[in-house]
C-alpha cells in the first residue's frame, strides 16, 4: 500500500561522506517477468530517496494524478530489459524513487523502484528489472520535488 508520509532516513558515516540512508525492504524473491505497472492506474504516490552526502538527509513524498501515473506506467512497460553480461556504470549515491502505482477501489499498489544514479534501471519485487529510459526519467521529473530539481 502507498505511504501517507516519506519514510525518515538519518545520515551515517561511510567512506570520506556520509550515507544518507532509508530502510529497503529485502531483494532475493524469485523473478517472474520483467518489471510491470496494471492497467489504467489512478494516481501514483513517489518516495523519493535520498543519495550520499545528500543534504538534507530527507525523504520526499511526492503524488502524480492519473495522466502522470498513466504515462509513467506506459513508459515502463516500454522500456527494455536490464541488459545480461558484464558492464561499467557511473558511481551510484543511492539516488532513487519508489513508485506506488495506484489502482481504482483497491488500497493495494504496483509499485517500481527507480534508481536514479549509476546504472539506472527499474526494479520491483519478484520482477526482472528494465533499463531506465530518457522518457521515463523526463516523465518522472514532472513529480519530482522542488529540492531535488537542478539548480
């Protein structure tokens, strides 16, 4: 179920920075099919995590209206599957969003976790993970909130 309120997050030292961290659930299902978003959501709530050395340490809580939610489900489904094999990616802070995906007389959600930094890609529990696409991540900017916007 979407979160009334962004998780806390609190900084720990790590390296030459500090982590700014927010407790993940745990990854290891089984995977069956690639990342996916139902039919026709009605809204999409976003918790936005924060990155290393991110000030503040804070996460947001953004929501989306069922043409954002509609959009960004579509380019999901659009975008191609994580790649196999070995490859290099820029460094990885941790940056990222947490999708609920809302459904019509339901309080449960599909939810997508986007990471926003390295090799970003989309993931969900018990799914194989998609790439990120430019569309996806300019559509997911329209719910972005105002503090992480660039300056």
């Amino acid at each position: 179920a979407p979160p009334s309120a962004a998780p806390s997050a609190s900084a720990r030292p790590e390296g030459a920075g500090h982590a700014c961290l927010v407790p993940h659930g745990a990854g290891n299902e089984r995977r069956h099919g690639l990342v996916s978003v139902g039919d026709r959501p009605t809204g999409v709530v976003a918790v936005w995590l924060p990155g290393l050395n991110q000030r503040p340490c804070r996460a947001a809580l953004t929501r989306g209206s069922a043409d954002v939610a509609r959009r960004l489900a579509k380019d999901i489904g659009a975008a191609p599957k994580w790649p196999s094999g070995n490859f290099n990616c820029p460094n990885d802070d941790g940056a990222g969003a947490r999708l609920y995906f809302q459904r019509s007389g339901s309080t449960l959600a599909d939810l997508a976790d986007i990471r926003l930094s390295g090799c970003r890609g989309v993931d969900a529990p018990g799914r194989s993970a998609r790439w990120m696409t430019e569309r996806l991540f300019h559509d997911l900017a329209s719910i972005e909130p105002v503090a992480w916007r660039p300056r």
